[in-house]
C-alpha cells in the first residue's frame, strides 16, 4: 500500500512519526449509489461481428479496389493471349500477396483497446477482422480463378503467399511496434522459413507446388492463431505491446511441419505401368504424395522402394530391376515424364542435365552412385541384380553389389 | 465494497508493485508526472494490458476510454457512431445532447479528425453506454474550455451512479469532479486516499503580525513565502499544532483556498 509518508520529496520528520500509513485512507466506503446495469454484455458472436463489421467499413474503398483489380483476369475469358493471361494472374497475384503483407502488419490496431474496452471480447473481435481479410482475398483470387481459363499457377501461389504473408505479419504484431520494426521482423521470417522450405522440400514433397502451398497454409495458420490467441490474452499485442516476443519465430518455423506431414501420407495414385503386372508409382504425379517411389509387388500390394527424391527418369529391367535418375530440378520431372509416357522409357537422354544414378535391383536394394551423372543407355544384367550405364561421352558405369565405378567397355559382362 | 481492486500490479518498468482499492461509487483522479504510469494503470484496469505480477478486479460491465482515442484511421465518424449504437447499454438518453453539444463532423474519417474532435467522439462512446465502472484515460486532451465543460459535466453525470476513474493532467477539473486522488510517481503509487484527506493534511495560511515565529515551526511548514508584510506559508500539518502554535505567539492565521494543482506543484517541488 502507499506510504503517504514518501508524498514529499522531503518529508517531514512529524508527518512520517504520526504517520499511520492509513490514517487519511478512508475505509470506510462511500454510500452505494450503483444501480445494476440492465443489460448483456457484449457476446463473441457480437464481437466478431463487430470486427468484422469494422474491418469492412474501415478498409470498403481498397477492399473494392482490390476486387475491382481482379477483372485484369478478365481478358483471358475473352481468349487473350497465353502470356497475357499468365501476366495478368501475375499481377493479381502480386497485389493480393502484397495485401495480405501490408494488413498482417498494419500497424493501425490500437483501437483494440477502445473496443475491449467497451466489453468486446478481443479474441472473436480479431477473429472477426481475419475472417473478413480472409475472405477478401479469397473473392479476389476466386474472381480471378474464375476468369482465368488456363492453368491458375500464378492465382494459386499469390493466394498462397498472401494467406502466409498475412499470417507471417500477424505474428510480428506481438513483437514490434512500428510498421518498420514488423516490416525487418517479416524478412526475418521470411529468412527463417525459406531455410524450412529448403529442408521441407529435400526431404518430403515431390511436387513443389503442393509442398509451397501447404507450407504457405502452415505458416498462415500458425500465425493466425497466434494472433487471435495473443489478442485474447492481451489486446494490446496487436499493437506490438505484447510481450510475447518470440512468437513469430515459432510462426516461421511452423513450415517445417510439412515434413512429419509426409508420413502420414498414403500411397500415391499416379502410376506409370512398367511391364504388364508391374506399375511404378510415382510420387511427383500426386501432390500430396511424399517422396518415395513406390511399386506394386508381384502379388498385387505395393512396395516402398529404399530411395527419395526427385524422380527424373527411370528405366526398368528383367527381374523387377530398375535403373533411376533423381534430379533437382522439378520442372525437369514433368519433361521427363512425358517422354515416359511417350514410350521412350528404355532410352532417355537428357542433354546437359545433371543427375544421380541408381539402380533398384531385383531383391528391392537401392545403390547409388555418389558422382553426378548424365543419362545415358542402360543395360540391365540378366539376373536383374546389377546394370552397365554407357554415357554419350563414352564413359561406361557399372553397378551392381560391389558399388559404382566406372570401367572400360571391355569389362562390361 | 471495492469497485476497483489493484493488488502489487507490475507491468516491466512501467509500473511497479502498485495496490490500492477504490470505493463503490467513487470518483478517482489519477494523477501524476508524464511517464508515471497513469495510462498504464488504465490499460491494467481495463484488461487491455496484462500484469506482469499482481492482481486487478474491477466491477463490470466497464467502459473504457483509452488515451487519445484510437480509433482506426479508416473509420468514418457516423459508422463507428453507428456501430457503437447497435451495442447492448446504449443510452441515448446520455448520449444524444453530448452529440449535440460536441457537433461531431459525421462523415469525416478518424484520421482527418483533430485531436480534440478523436477525445469528443471517445467520450460520447465511452459515457453514452451504461457501465457500473468508467474508466477515462485523458479524457480532456485536446478539448477547448466550452467543450471541457460538457465533457466535465457528463463525468459528473455519470458519477453519480457509477463508479468512475479519470487519468488527466487537469488538477482543477480533477479537483471539481473527484472525490478521491490516486497519485503515481515513479512508476510506483505514492498516494491514495479521499481528496478530503489532502485537505485535512496539507493547508495553506496567510500570518500577520508575529511572521517570526513560522521559523519555530520546522518541518510542520513546506513552503513560506513573504508576500509585503505578511507571509504565506504551505503545511503539513494533520493535527493543526502548526496554527495554534502560531496564534499562542501572536500571529494572525487567516486560512487561504489551496486548489489542488498549487498543492500538486508544492508537493512535487
């Protein structure tokens, strides 16, 4: 309790001898002059209709101007060239992602207070305010989807990096006052989550879209939360007066999350038919697939073979075997595959692209050669348990249970 | 019965170990140096900060009007008028003449309002709705006189059936609307107590005739000051020995008004 004794800055000697530190409270209280409020108090429903409500009336004219920026989609409906409908969806991409960065760090959010202060409760109101964020570049990219006949790749990743942008820069809103101070912390996740991307994607998804995609909708949903639970703590963290400082750190990190996520996931559906009874299956065709490489057994189950990554390219022997190329490059896969489907799989040459070797043998071994090596003609052995690589450089490879080496074209059985 | 209950509030260096309660159907100012805490101590009161340590209970359903007033810099004057209308406690018994008085320009967006304009259309937010406990964090700032005077007499209006705390650097409003003062200094709570309390301890005198003897009254007096013939002289003096001591040596003692913001500025110097 205060000592009324410490008022001065000089207090006197009688005043603190005579001081009962509550001698001039009073305790006795005043007469009760308060009637009872006859009314509810403000429900989460009511609260989240109120942010809502006011995120809209408060942002309507960009709102519609954003909406209204949808319609450069509108020419490829009208049959615009390829390129200018990718342009366009660019550009829509572009804006939509840059909304969701400027309102997940808007930094005009002290009117919590005000209306917590009224009794509205701050978490169903933060809620509110991204529902309707939400929903607005949903509608934005939905038009835009809508108008655009041919592939949405641009809209898709747009929407996705908006919806991450914004849940990234939510979760700075505990951490740093200004808009600059939110601006470096959002590189800083940008940074931090790049490098989960990296390791996400070396180690699960074989399709680079979905993996982007569901990272994007991690990182959304962990800021998102973090925001509305932070606000239901303290309305004042909107306004980077929380002190909750590491939690866009853990935000950021939540991409890593993709790469448990991967074993949940089931068995690809894509397929390549290798011989009659045997099919391949092939992660980089299924989105959702991790990357393993699969194939059905002889008795009809799958089987999961002993290799990861990238599958650029493969060739198949007797006896089950299998030569492989893993690439990094995603964009190469789907050239490949093509030429699969094509009917060119025993002899696949991809001129100047990089790869690893190996080969899957008939017992289900994976071996591997560690040098990087072009694609070239393959010859299986017999038994299905080894494989001769000749390059086009006129290299010759040799794999079997002893390893990778090269060796002259006199030492090939 | 405590309206407002605040026990050991710490929030990092803003504030640090404050207690005290505050009685049903009181009227406090919170009163204080820049930086002191004030807003702080509103923001912990509201539950739109969160302790560090300590506890806080205040009687609800509050209404609470931050600092400044900041709204959304989008936000139109008629639509958050508007919204706030539609929420339970509404009365437009209260809320319509302070409208009318404080002339606010509807269709102007918050971030073309003045600073004023933002305090007049809090406080019609804040004061029309009906709590049991208000809590006004500056609500004069910016105000001209002949707004102040409504903005005063809606807290006294309101006053009277609730329990209100006011967070200002006014003195003389906080003098004409309270009946208790909380003050804060150094981040820590030095005061809290009845503004009668002040009254009775600290006074304020003018002596004629025997002025020599003021020197026998030691630390009885805070501050003498020779005005002409006579001397005026500031006490802290709870059981009055400093007057009649005065008297016994002959002096005149003639008791002189001594307004809060005066007492304020002796007490802190």
């Amino acid at each position: 309790m205060a000592e009324h004794g410490t008022l001065l800055t000089f207090p006197s000697a009688r005043s603190a001898r005579a001081a009962d530190p509550d001698a001039l409270r009073s305790e006795a209280p005043l007469e009760v002059r308060v009637s009872p409020p006859e009314f509810a108090p403000i429900s989460g429903l009511q609260s989240l209709r109120l942010g809502a409500e006011l995120a809209l009336l408060s942002r309507w004219q960009f709102m519609l101007a954003m909406v209204l920026s949808s319609l450069l989609a509108l020419p490829g409906l009208l049959g615009a060239q390829a390129w200018a409908q990718q342009s366009a969806q660019g550009v829509i991409g572009l804006l939509v992602c840059s909304f969701g960065v400027i309102r997940g760090i808007d930094g005009r959010s002290r009117d919590r207070k005000f209306w917590a202060g009224l009794g509205a409760a701050p978490a169903s109101f933060e809620l509110g305010v991204v529902l309707v964020d939400l929903l607005f570049m949903t509608v934005v990219t939905g038009v835009a989807w809508v108008l655009s006949p041919g592939d949405p790749i641009f809209l898709l990743l747009g929407g996705g990096a908006a919806a991450a942008g914004y849940g990234m820069g939510s979760a700075t809103r505990s951490a740093a006052r200004s808009e600059a101070g939110r601006a470096g912390l959002l590189i800083a996740m940008l940074i931090v989550a790049a490098g989960c991307a990296l390791v996400a994607f070396l180690a699960s998804y074989g399709n680079f879209i979905t993996g982007v995609m569901m990272q994007f909708g991690f990182m959304a949903a962990a800021g998102l939360g973090a925001r509305v639970l932070l606000s239901g703590l303290s309305p004042e963290s909107s306004a980077g007066r929380g002190r909750q400082r590491w939690t866009w750190l853990t935000c950021a990190g939540a991409g890593m999350l993709v790469v448990p996520l991967q074993f949940a996931q089931g068995v690809p559906e894509s397929t390549t038919t290798l011989h009659k009874e045997e099919v391949l299956l092939f992660p980089d065709r299924d989105p959702f697939a991790g990357k393993q490489l699969w194939r059905t057994t002889e008795g009809g189950g799958v089987e999961r073979l002993g290799v990861r990554g990238m599958i650029g390219v493969a060739g198949w022997g007797p006896h089950r075997s299998m030569m492989i190329h893993r690439t990094s490059l995603p964009r190469m896969v789907g050239i490949l595959l093509k030429a699969d489907d094509a009917g060119q799989a025993q002899r696949l040459m991809v001129g100047g692209l990089a790869s690893r070797l190996g080969l899957i043998t008939a017992n289900g071994q994976h071996l591997e050669c560690d040098e990087a090596l072009l694609v070239g003609d393959t010859r299986f052995d017999a038994d299905g348990m080894g494989a001769v690589h000749v390059l086009s450089t006129g290299e010759v490879w040799r794999l079997d249970g002893d390893g990778c080496r090269e060796i002259s074209l006199e030492e090939a059985p | 019965m405590s309206a407002v209950h605040a026990c050991n509030l710490t929030l990092g260096a803003s504030l640090r170990g404050v207690s005290f309660d505050l009685p049903l159907g009181s009227c406090t100012a919170v009163l204080g140096p820049n930086g002191a805490g004030k807003s702080t101590l509103m923001g912990l009161l509201a539950g739109v900060l969160a302790a560090d340590a300590g506890s806080v209970s205040c009687l609800g359903p509050i209404s609470y009007l931050p600092e400044g007033m900041p709204l959304d810099a989008g936000l139109r004057v008629r639509d958050a008028l508007a919204v706030v209308r539609r929420l339970p406690g509404w009365e437009p018994r209260v809320a319509d003449p302070l409208l009318t008085a404080f002339d606010l320009p509807l269709p102007r967006r918050m971030d073309a309002l003045s600073q004023g304009q933002r305090v007049r259309l809090g406080v019609a937010l804040t004061l029309g709705r009906r709590a049991r406990t208000y809590l006004l964090d500056d609500p004069f700032l910016g105000l001209d006189p002949m707004v102040q005077v409504h903005v005063e007499r809606a807290i006294a209006d309101r006053a009277a059936a609730s329990t209100v705390v006011l967070a200002c650097q006014h003195a003389a409003a906080a003098e004409r609307l309270c009946d208790h003062l909380l003050l804060l200094r150094g981040n820590g709570l030095q005061w809290c107590a009845p503004v009668d309390a002040w009254r009775e301890r600290f006074r304020r005198i003018r002596i004629r005739g025997a002025v020599d003897a003021v020197h026998g009254l030691g630390e009885l007096a805070l501050h003498v000051e020779r005005r002409g013939t006579t001397l005026e002289a500031l006490l802290d003096d709870p059981a009055c020995v400093a007057e009649a001591r005065l008297r016994i040596a002959g002096a005149v003692v003639e008791p002189l008004p001594l307004p809060l913001d005066e007492l304020l500025m002796a007490v802190a110097a």
